[in-house]
C-alpha cells in the first residue's frame, strides 16, 4: 500500500513552501506591472497614443506568473511521488528481506529436525536386534545395519550393492522373489520365514518383514527389509 504521507526527513519545509513564494512573486510582479500599466492608460490617454501595448504587457506578466507557479508545483508533486515511490520500494525491500530470513531460519529448522530423525532412526536400528537392510528396486543392498557383523559374521562394507540373495541358500531365492514381488505389486508389508546363510556355509533362521518404497507415482524405488534371527515373530 502506498504511504499517505512523506516524512519531513525526506521533503525539506521550504521545498514545500516554494510554489506559494513563487506564486506571490508572481502576484507582486502582477500588481506592479498593473500600476505600471494604469499610468501608461492614463498617460496614454492624455496624449493619445495606443493602450495596447500595457495591455498586452500586463497580461503576458500575470500568464508568466501563473506559468511558473504551475511549473514549479508540478516539479515538487513529482518529487513527492518519488519519495513516495522510494519509500514503498524501501517497505518491499524490508518485507523481502523478512521472508528471506524467516525462509532461511525454517529451513535450518527443517534442516536441523531431519538430521535428529536421521540420528534418531539410525540409534534405534543399533539398539535393535534384528538385521534392518534397504535394497534398491533390483533388490541389490544399499545399506545395511551392523547386526549383520554380529549375527552372520559379514562385513556390512562387503556387502554393499551385492543382491540381498546372496545371502539366502540357493533354494529359497524364489520364495524370497516372490515375497519382494508381493509386497511391490500390493504395496503392502509381507514376511517371510527363511533362512540367512553365514560365510563359513551354516545357516540362521530369521523371519523377514519386508515393505516396499513407493513414491507419489505408485513407482516402487526398493525395499526396506527387517530380518529377525529369533524365529516367526507372531
């Protein structure tokens, strides 16, 4: 919104008061040539000579005033106008600024929140006891927890963007296929009772929660699996 008024800072009194002298100026000039004027008439008339030269003189003096009254009122309305449009640029730059910083200042908060869920989820996967993975949409590993050191003896460095798989007896890859198929296609949890191979070749028997990454799109980006090593978790 435009201001109402312009603060006397930035308009000096008598920039204000300038048409007003010029104006009277003009004024007295008028009257001066007037009386001028008259005593041309007068003396014009007694000698007979022509009157429209005073005429002629006296309202080219009165047009002359007005004209630069005018003129000067108009130049102190722009400067008005200009301040006035200085000073809502200068609200609109402050505003700006506002939103910028509150902007700034939500994001550091959104920033420093996310980071506390990330620290927070990743404490409570190392005080679980079961293996947490995440695969990616062709079911190769992209994170997994420590617990598998603990419980299979597998480097999780090792591990990285190998198939989830390779981590199951040879005969049960088609029911574990299965089960990532299932919960892809319904978008739904599913479980599986299977068994997790160790490097020496014995086996842990683990019940496998898993559940699909579905973006907006209904597009599955991977799989976030929990495998527990006590049995079927009822």
């Amino acid at each position: 919104m435009e201001p109402e008024s312009v603060p006397d800072t930035d308009q000096p009194g008598w920039y204000r008061a300038l048409p007003p002298i010029v104006l009277g100026v003009g004024l007295a000039l008028s009257l001066l040539l007037w009386s001028e004027t008259r005593q041309a008439l007068t003396h014009a008339a007694t000698t007979g000579e022509d009157p429209v030269f005073p005429g002629l003189l006296l309202l080219c003096g009165i047009l002359l005033s007005v004209g630069l009254a005018l003129a000067t009122w108009q130049i102190v309305r722009a400067h008005r106008l200009m301040i006035r449009r200085e000073v809502r640029l200068e609200r609109l730059r402050q505003r700006d600024s506002r939103a910028l910083d509150n902007k700034r200042l939500e994001k550091e908060v959104m920033s420093r929140a996310l980071s506390d869920s990330e620290q927070r989820t990743r404490d409570f996967i190392r005080l679980g006891t079961g293996i947490a993975l995440e695969l990616d949409d062709a079911h190769a590993i992209g994170y997994v927890s420590p617990q598998v050191e603990t419980w299979l003896g597998h480097t999780p460095s090792n591990l990285a963007g190998e198939r989830f798989s390779i981590l199951l007896p040879g005969s049960e890859h088609h029911r574990l296929d299965e089960a990532l198929e299932t919960s892809r296609r319904e978008a739904r949890h599913t479980s599986l009772d299977t068994w997790l191979t160790e490097p020496g070749g014995s086996t842990l028997s683990v019940h496998l929660r898993i559940c699909a990454i579905v973006d907006a799109l209904s597009h599955c980006q991977g799989f976030r699996v929990i495998a527990s090593p006590r049995g079927p978790i009822e």
